[in-house]
C-alpha cells in the first residue's frame, strides 16, 4: 500500500513544532538522555514515548491547522499534546486524556513546567475519548485498537479527521458530509494496546 500524501505546508509546521518542543522536557530524568534516539523509550507505568519518526508521521497525516479543537488519546507524558497545542496555536485547544493517573499528573506538570497551553484530563474507566467534550476537528490515538473506534469516531466533527493505528496499520479516518471514510498508510506500526478498564 502506498503512502497518503501529505502536503509540504503541513510537514513543515509538524517539524517546525517538535523543534520548538523538545522531547527531552517530556521524559522522565532517568531517561532523558535517550531523547535523540530515534525509537520509543520506556516511561513507566508500562507505558512508551513513541519514537519521534512515528510520531512525525502521525502528526502529518493528522494535519492539524491554527485554531483546531484536539483530542490526543493516551497523552502519556505530554509530548505529543504539547506539539499539537503549538500547530493549532493560540486559537486551537488541545485536550489530553489518560488513564494511568501517574501519568496524567507527570504530563500536567511538564505542560505547565514548559509552559504550554493544553490541558490532560484523567480517563473515565469504561469511556473512551472525552465525548462531553466533543466534537473535535482532530482526534491523535497512540494506543492500538483490534477493530474500528467507533466511540471515537462519533467524536469527530464534520470535516474532522483521526489518526489511530489499529491492528498495527496506520489508518486515517475522516468524516465528510456526515459519512466516515478510512485509509491506512504504508508501513507496520507498533504500539501499546488500548486498555480500557
């Protein structure tokens, strides 16, 4: 399967915002010398930092633009909710969501500690997303699912795009005049499995 293409526009302002949002300020300090690597680093909690290339890759695809409403579903440490709040820029929101509460507290400090306007929210057990929060121009998912999100995809706005891997692929999901099309990318994917309970 070929690559979806994206447009230079949108590569620029990806890389332009994980320059401006060093990884290294969203690691843990008994890992943040791994920050250059390019592979995901372990972050406790059973849980990664995805590899910078992926999550380039990700943020492409995504194309979020200036005064978008994010969602970034298994925020982690941060990272990746900080980047997006810095593409969408003063005009857009950015909300996390995570489920492990250690998480949650170590990437509200980090937000605030860089001073990057966007907000994590804690998990409700048995919900996915943040559906009284919705609808959202963009949803990012770093976490894998077996089959097709629905609850999330119910999340999308009109227009609205997510980006999820699941079974491995990475796949594009849009909704246009009330009608959801997926695509996937090219190229396998690894991430850690959604967990819900």
């Amino acid at each position: 399967m070929p690559n979806i293409m994206v447009s230079d526009e949108t590569r620029e302002r990806v890389r332009a915002a994980m320059i401006a949002i060093p990884r290294a300020d969203f690691l843990p300090d008994a890992v943040r010398h791994l920050a250059d690597s390019d592979r995901p680093v372990h972050i406790g909690w059973d849980a990664t930092n995805s590899q910078p290339s992926t999550v380039a890759r990700m943020l492409d695809l995504l194309a979020a633009q200036p005064g978008d409403r994010v969602l970034d579903v298994g925020s982690g440490s941060g990272w990746t909710t900080a980047i997006l709040a810095r593409i969408v820029g003063p005009s857009g929101t950015v909300i996390g969501v995570e489920r492990i509460p250690e998480l949650v507290q170590f990437g509200r400090e980090r937000l605030e500690a860089t001073g990057v306007d966007a907000s994590i929210e804690a998990a409700t057990v048995g919900v996915l997303g943040l559906p009284a929060s919705a609808a959202f121009d963009r949803i990012l998912v770093s976490a894998d699912f077996e089959r097709m999100p629905d609850d999330l995809v119910s999340q999308l706005a009109e227009q609205g795009r997510m980006i999820a891997p699941i079974g491995g692929l990475m796949t594009v999901v849009d909704r246009l005049d009330g009608r959801v099309r997926s695509r996937t990318d090219a190229g396998l994917y690894s991430f850690v499995p959604l967990r819900d309970e």
